[in-house]
C-alpha cells in the first residue's frame, strides 16, 4: 500500500475519532494541475512547460512544477498514442524549434557529423539504433518515438553523357 494512502486512511481515522463538533483543520493545497484529460488542456500545459523551463530565474518550486508537468505530459502522450501519429523527422524538427537547436547543435548532441544530419532532416538517410537511442534520452522523450518508419528521399543519379553509356559495344569473335 502506498505511503499516501496510509497518511490518508490514518488522517480518516483521526477525524473520526475527534468529537462531530471539533472541526479537523486540514491543510490542503488546491490542484494547480491536473490529470490531462483534453487535447486543448494537452497543449497548454506544453505551452506552459515551455516557458517554465524557459524561465532564467528558476526555483526549486518552479523545478517542482517541470517535473510535475512533464509527467503528466507524458501520461498524457502514452494512453493517447499522440507520437504515434507524428513521424519522426518533423518531430524531431519540432523539438529542435522548440529547444532552439541547429544542425550543428544537434550533430554535437549526437556526435556525428553536420553532414549526417542534414541527410537525416532532408529524409537521405535513415536515423540509425544509436541515433534512436541519444535522442530519446537528450528530449526524454521514449526511443518508439523516432523509431517508426518513414520514406526516404531516393535520389537517381544524373548521368552525364547518356547516349555514350546506351550503346552497344561489339565483342571480337574468334
């Protein structure tokens, strides 16, 4: 059983014990957030969490209120499947906007090359298991999230000197 529950089950007990005319005085704090039960509340409490972690003068109050509103966030994320619906390079892109990242920041969070990355964005090249594995945990986001598939760009090379490469060549017959 978990430690709040026995609090609460003993503060019940308290209350009935005391006289029905003595009033339990309770200090109770109202919700400022609750469980995310909307996509509009969904998107204000992102809105929020933005500016919180934006906020230069933090405080271990304000580090409270991150740490409770990414997790419901994140519950929320879970039972709606809301990653599920979103590929995972404009994801990725969006979470670059929103934490200010280049390419460049990013190849040094991922530690590969800035060429690498642009292939990545540009949808040439494909986000590999340890690519997958440094963003989940940079974003704290979980790694199902960029792993999904998705089409690259395929590019046919141009050939120069077509007409030359389309003819036959005659062999020696001996």
């Amino acid at each position: 059983m978990c430690v709040g529950l026995v609090h609460m089950q003993n503060t019940i007990k308290f209350a009935k014990a005391t006289s029905s005319t003595q009033l339990v005085d309770i200090d109770m704090e109202t919700l400022k957030y609750k469980i995310i039960k909307s996509r509009k509340q969904y998107d204000t409490y992102c809105d929020l969490l933005h500016q919180l972690v934006f906020d230069k003068d933090k405080t271990e109050k304000l580090e409270d209120e991150i740490e409770l509103l990414t997790f419901l966030i994140r519950k929320y994320d879970e039972e709606t499947g809301t990653f599920s619906t979103v590929e995972p390079i404009p994801l990725l892109i969006s979470l670059m906007d929103d934490h200010d990242l280049k390419a460049k920041d990013l190849a040094n969070i991922l530690g590969v090359s800035k060429g690498l990355v642009s292939d990545i964005l540009n949808y040439k090249k494909g986000l590999s298991k340890e690519v997958i594995r440094k963003l989940g945990e940079h974003f704290k986001l979980r790694q199902e999230a960029f792993n999904r598939p998705y089409k690259l760009k395929i590019q046919v090379p141009k050939l120069r000197h077509a007409g030359i490469m389309n003819t036959k060549k005659k062999l020696k017959t001996a």
